[in-house]
C-alpha cells in the first residue's frame, strides 16, 4: 500500500513539460523505480517515483529546475509543495493518511502486469505491449491521502 511507504514523490507538471523524459532521467541516474499515477482532478498522468530519505535533495533540486509541483513524503514531511512560482518552493498543503474534513486527495497508481517469463526479471527498462499479460495488462491501485487543518 502507498500509505505504508516511508519516503515517496509524486511529480505533476504542466502540460508543456514532458514529464517522461524527466521520470525516466531520475530513474537510471538515481535507480529509483515509477508507476504512472492519475490523481482526480488532473487530466494528465502525474508520476509516481518510489525514493528515499537520502534521495529528497535530489528531487527536490530537479522539481526546482523543471518548476514542477510535488507530493513528498518521508519519515518528517508529509505535504505538497510547488516550484512553479519560485525557487525555494511554496508549501501548498500538509497531508496526512488520516480521515480528516478539510479536504482529499485521491488517485490511482497504474501498474503494468508482466507476462510470467519477465516476473524473474531484475529489470525492465522499457515495456511493450509484448511484455505484458493478455487479459490483465494494468493493475490499479487506489489511495487517499488527506489534508490537515
């Protein structure tokens, strides 16, 4: 489940970044895996970037550079923060997993379902349509996260 993650980056942009190219550069420098995510209220696929604590530096200067808005999370923070007015970056909200009023966030994290001879597989850098199972190629899996006060 992503609420039992310790540290975690969703990556939103707009539409005239092409957020792929910046996914998939972070992921072969810093060998961080990604699943796309469609969180509600975007039309857009955001990204979903499985990191850790020591790893928030880096994203961090990279959504300063792309002028990115971000959901992090580690051991400390929990919140949503935006590059996109300036560079130190402006905490839009604090999050949290608990059930609360003042507001919810909601997406689906969308993973591809490999055939059985690539589940051994250490890696698989790109996926085709050849990899992955017939009758059950995505998996989804929902999550919430909530606002606090």
């Amino acid at each position: 489940m992503l609420k039992d993650r310790e540290s975690l980056a969703i990556l939103m942009a707009d539409t005239e970044i092409d957020l792929i190219v910046i996914v998939q550069n972070i992921s072969l420098r810093k060998h961080i895996k990604y699943n796309r995510v469609k969180l509600k209220e975007d039309t857009d696929y955001s990204y979903l970037l499985y990191t850790e604590s020591q790893d928030k530096q880096y994203v961090f200067d990279m959504a300063r550079n792309k002028k990115l808005k971000i959901i992090w999370k580690d051991n400390t923070d929990f919140y949503i923060i935006d590059f996109r007015n300036n560079t130190k970056g402006d905490i839009i909200c604090n999050l949290t997993t608990a059930v609360t009023d003042k507001g919810i966030i909601e997406g689906t994290i969308v993973t591809p379902n490999l055939k059985s001879e690539f589940d051994n597989a250490k890696k698989v850098m790109l996926i085709s349509s050849q990899q992955l199972e017939r009758d059950n190629p995505y998996s989804y899996e929902e999550f919430k996260f909530y606002i606090k006060k």
